[in-house]
C-alpha cells in the first residue's frame, strides 16, 4: 500500500468515525425530545385543569426542550444503552443520601465568609440609609410592612440579602426552562413537587404577571428579589407599593411585602426576635455540646441559669431583642463545642421555612443583628471562631457526611437514617460517640475521627455543585 493510499485509507475511517458520532449524538437528541415530548402531552391536561390557557400552554412548549446540563437534572441514556445505576449503587451508599450538594448543608464556617457578609451588611445599611433620605415613598412602604406583617425590617432585608445580594445577584435560568427540566428529569423523589411549581409558573405567565422571557430564577425555580417559588407566589404574592401590581421581580415593597407575609403565614411572631449569640461554658467545666438540638427547648432562663449560657454582650446586642426567660429555645452550635453558639426561638425555624437549612436561616439572623452593630471601621463578628481548616480537618462532601453517619450509626449513636446532611444530630452523634470512648466531646469531625469510623474519603462529588444566587 503506498503511502497515499494509507493517508486516504485513514481519512475516510476518520470521516466514517466522525460521522457515526454525529449520528449517536443526532439519536440521543431526538430521543430525548420524543420522550421530554411526550411528558410534555402528559402534563398538560393537569396545567389546563389549573386554569392555564391551551394557547399559553402550546405557545411555551412549542420548540422547548429540557436543559439537560442543568444542576439537578439526569436526562436518559439513548437507545441502546443501559440505563445507569444510581449513583448511590456504585457507591456503596443508602438512596437517602443521593442528592445535590448545597452549601447550606455542608462546612458551616464556609457559609459565613467575613468579607462577603460584610459587603451585604454595608450595603444593606446604604439602602436602608438611601430609602430614609431620599425615597420617602419606598421607605415608607417598608415601614408599613414591619408594622402590618410584624416581621422586622433587618430581618427581610436578610433573606434580601442572602437570597440574590440585594438583587445584584445573575439568575441564570428562565424559570419555565428550569422547571420543567427537573419536573421532567430532576430526582425522582422531588419531580411532584417540580411539577406544582411548574404549573404554577406557567400560570403566572398565562395570568399576565410575568412574561415568559422575563421569567428569570434560579437553577432550582426560585424567583425574584427574595427568590420565591411560583407556588408561593399564587398564595402569598402582595402588593407592597399600592400601584395595582404584585411585582416582586423589581419592586422592593412588593418583594419584602410577599416575603413578610410568607413569614407571618408560616408563623413568624414569637417575641426575642430570631434568637441571640451565646457562649457556652468550655468542655473542660463540664458543659455538654450534645445538648444541641431541638430535641433540648428549654426555658431561656434555664439555659443561662443552671446551664452557664451567656448572651454575647456588647454591641451586637442592638440586632435582637432579649430572650424573656420563660421562653422556649434551643442551643445551636454549627462549629461543635469550639464554634459560635446560639439560643434560638421559634422564629428562627419560620426562617428554616423559607429554606429549610439552619445555616441558612442563621445567616439571615447574622444580617439582621449586623445591620443594627456593623460600622464603618468595625464590625461585628462572631464572638468565637469557627473550627480551622488544616491537615485534619475533615472533608465535607454530602459523600463523606454520609459515611460518617454510617460510622456513627453502626456504633449505635445515630439515630435515624444517614442522609449526607451535617446537623445538630450528626454533630451530637459524635459527641455521644467520643463520650463512649472516654474522650470529652466537641461534637465536630475530623479527618481522624472520619477514619477512626471506618470512613472511605472521596474526593469526587456524585452530583454536580449547587450554583446558588450568591457566592
């Protein structure tokens, strides 16, 4: 064979491969159309039973197709191929724990970067500040919502703050899209309820009160300023600023307004505000950090009587108001025995509500005391650090929390199933486990506690990152 002859030979196995690799892809691409089609035919009886328009429902669907890229969504193999296992079946872990990685479940100390929750404080306090001096109209509808709905100011302006940076914050997603992708293709135990929130996005597109192409979110569906789920929107939307329209995409007075009454729905109202930072007595005076959790509401009174809990004094107290002794909280401490510590009420599982993390609704209760403390040259940190990075400190993954649960649990001290979420009943497993072995508790893992327990580390995530809204 010349040597021409063996250049034409290998072009056209080239140009064959290549093209066989365009006809897969060009399978795959129809196949998923037919089958996100036909979903498509399934789904809208039941939108048209909820009131959404058969001209609006064709007009969104014509041409759509499911984001497959999207966090969160598993689009099907092509024809031909199996389907794969879960991922939690070549993992060697239980289903509970096949999910998306948040960071609201993940490393606390993570969650609360110094200098971005600064930025939001000092921001939030220039609005605050701008709306006083020069937008009487826009401050006064803020001050009439704190007053109708009785959910503080600082409070909404937290979950602002936290859910889009005061509105800075890019929403990549068109809501409808994002959406119907994971009604369609999401995991399989949250498709209903996707599918709710589908149908009552497209509803507020057929009712006029977004247009399709503005209908920006999150990768989850969440919308507007305080990033609201289109359920909510049917039920709690309101009119802030009096103009006829419940707008809460760029009207401040109807997002706060919406979010307040979501709050006050939910059950917001217990007097102390959403809770206090505390100090707890050192492990070596004999205080006990599985004492964690909402399985512990006790009085207030009997946590800073006989228990030694101290409210953080100093200008931080401005934020919150004081607990009354009588009233029932629990002891929060995301960084174990060493991190900051927190008393918090009622409200602050309202909070939890609207997402249901306890970093989450912590880090509103940070704005809200940092707003009424924070000064230009000082800010108003937490009163102890949270637990050090370093050479042991342990991996947080929804992975390797759940093999840590799997440890803790096949030594007896977990209850409940292993579900990749760090909480207070991880963290006071491993305070009961380390009291078993004799060593005083600090109710936060390491590297060598995750090996002690059997631990296999991964450093690979089944699933992609959340993009939340903001960093």
């Amino acid at each position: 064979m010349t040597e021409a002859v063996a250049y034409r030979t290998v072009f056209v196995l080239l140009a064959a491969l290549f093209l066989a690799a365009l006809s897969v892809s060009s399978v795959r691409a129809e196949s998923e159309t037919e089958r996100f089609q036909a979903w498509v035919h399934g789904l809208k009886p039941a939108a048209v039973e909820a009131g959404v328009s058969e001209a609006t429902f064709d007009r969104i669907f014509a041409g759509l197709a499911p984001d497959c890229g999207q966090t969160g969504v598993f689009c099907g193999p092509p024809p031909g191929e199996a389907t794969l296992p879960p991922d939690t079946e070549h993992t060697g872990l239980p289903k509970s724990c096949d999910k998306v990685p948040q960071k609201e479940f993940l490393e606390p100390a993570g969650y609360f970067p110094e200098d971005y929750i600064r930025r939001l404080v000092r921001k939030g306090q220039a609005l605050l500040q701008d709306f006083q001096t020069n937008k009487a109209e826009t401050y006064n509808h803020i001050q009439r919502i704190e007053a109708t709905y009785g959910v503080p100011v600082p409070i909404l302006f937290g979950l602002w703050a936290r859910e889009t940076a005061f509105g800075d914050a890019s929403l990549g997603h068109n809501a409808i899209v994002a959406l119907a992708s994971l009604a369609y293709a999401g995991q399989e135990q949250r498709r209903p309820w996707m599918r709710r929130q589908l149908i009552a996005a497209l509803k507020m597109v057929d009712d006029g009160d977004i247009s399709f192409e503005a209908f920006r979110s999150s990768w989850a569906g969440a919308t507007g300023l305080t990033q609201i789920m289109p359920e909510e929107y049917l039920a709690f939307a309101m009119d802030g600023d009096g103009d006829g329209r419940k707008d809460i995409w760029t009207s401040v007075p109807d997002a706060l307004a919406t979010t307040a009454n979501i709050l006050k729905q939910q059950g917001w109202g217990a007097p102390g505000g959403w809770g206090r930072q505390v100090r707890v007595p050192a492990t070596s005076e004999g205080f006990d950090c599985t004492l964690e959790g909402r399985a512990n509401i006790l009085p207030a009174g009997r946590w800073t009587g006989q228990l030694g809990v101290t409210p953080v004094g100093g200008p931080g107290e401005a934020g919150s108001p004081p607990l009354d002794p009588d009233q029932p909280v629990w002891l929060l401490m995301p960084g174990g025995s060493a991190g900051p510590a927190f008393l918090v009420t009622e409200n602050f599982d309202v909070l939890r509500d609207y997402n249901p993390s306890d970093l989450y609704a912590l880090f509103i209760g940070t704005i809200n005391d940092r707003l009424g403390c924070d000064t230009e040259s000082a800010p108003c940190t937490f009163a102890a650090p949270w637990p050090p990075g370093g050479a042991d400190a342990f991996p947080f993954s929804v992975e390797n929390i759940c093999r840590l649960q799997m440890g803790l649990k096949q030594r007896g001290v977990l209850n409940g199933e292993a579900d990749g979420l760090f909480g207070p009943q991880t963290r006071t497993a491993i305070g009961r486990y380390q009291k078993a072995q004799g060593r005083p508790p600090t109710c936060y893992p390491t590297r060598q506690l995750f090996d002690e327990l059997g631990g296999n580390l991964r450093t690979e995530a089944m699933h992609k990152d959340d993009k939340a809204a903001t960093p």
